[in-house]
C-alpha cells in the first residue's frame, strides 16, 4: 500500500497529486477553503482519503474533525494537525496516543518534516506542501509505503523531487 501524506497546503497546490501513485491520501491539516479540500477529494477519486481540520482552517471549522483515529490497509493511524512535537505533546493527543495505540501518528503544523520511532509509534510530519518550511524553506509530501511487515516512510523535496528523508521500519503488526 502506499499512502500519500501532505500537510500545510493552505490552498496552494504546487504538484499536480495525480500524478503521484498512491492507494491513499491522508491530510493533516490546513487544508484551505471547502473548495480547496473539495478538490483534493476529487484528486483522491475513490480511493481512501482523510484530513483533519487545522489552526488555520477557519472555513473548515465543524465541517472536518481536528484529530481522527482510523484503520487503513490493516494499520491503525491517528492523524491530527497540531501534535507540538513527539518529545513534547500537547496532553489531549498524548491521551489518544495512548488509548487507541496507532502504529503511525501524523501531523502538520510545525512546517518542517519529520520521521521518527518513539516507544513503538512511528511519527510523520510531511512538512509543508503549500507553503515554505520555516526553517529551510522548502516544500514536501511523504509517502508511506507497506509491504511484507515492514514500511519506508520518503519525504520529497517539491522543488528537486528528490528524496531527502527516507527510514525503513519494521512493522509490529
């Protein structure tokens, strides 16, 4: 299964998404407007797409949750926009985190890209798609890839569409 991650889009799209090959899309979080998150639903077609409201997403407020817990392709993933950081989060997704215990936990929000394992929970932050990172000014997508019990998480720079992240995990599935 591969799984396209973007975050931070704030209704700009530097990348036509469909030519990108992906099984799922997953959003976390300031989106844009409704006819922004409209069309990235219509990129996604019929295949699995979830998204979650952000700090920004003042049109979206009511319209999409703030933070999902979901099961996809048989892993469980829980996906808000504002998590802070893995080492410092804020006390509500901490609670989730460990109720629902997801695999992967991914977020927006910081606009810098981020994979890391911590206590058994793989953690991806896509960077910002829309809109230049704060820190080294670029833009990226993540995609996560299963196959055979383990994954690759990628994070493509928009601009040289390279690799400039990519981890390989097992899976404790």
């Amino acid at each position: 299964m591969r799984v396209l991650i973007i975050s931070d889009t704030h209704g700009n799209l530097p990348k036509d998404l469909r030519a990108v090959d992906f099984d799922a899309m997953l959003h976390a979080g300031d989106i844009g407007d409704r006819a922004f998150y409209a069309m990235l639903a219509g990129i996604a077609g019929g295949r699995e797409f979830r998204t979650v409201c952000g700090n920004t997403d003042f049109a979206l407020e009511g319209y999409l949750p703030v933070t999902q817990t979901f099961k996809l392709g048989g892993m469980s993933f829980f996906l808000v926009h504002n998590l802070t950081s893995p080492h410092r989060m804020i006390s509500a997704n901490a609670e989730i985190i460990s109720r629902f215990k997801p695999q992967f936990v991914v977020f927006g929000h910081t606009h810098k890209a981020f994979v890391e394992r911590r206590d058994g929970v793989i953690f991806i932050n896509p960077g910002p798609f829309g809109k230049e990172g704060l820190d080294d000014g670029r833009r990226s997508y993540a995609i996560l890839e299963t196959c055979d019990g383990s994954c690759s998480v990628s994070v493509w720079d928009l601009d040289t569409n390279e690799v400039f992240v990519r981890q390989i995990f097992e899976l404790n599935c």
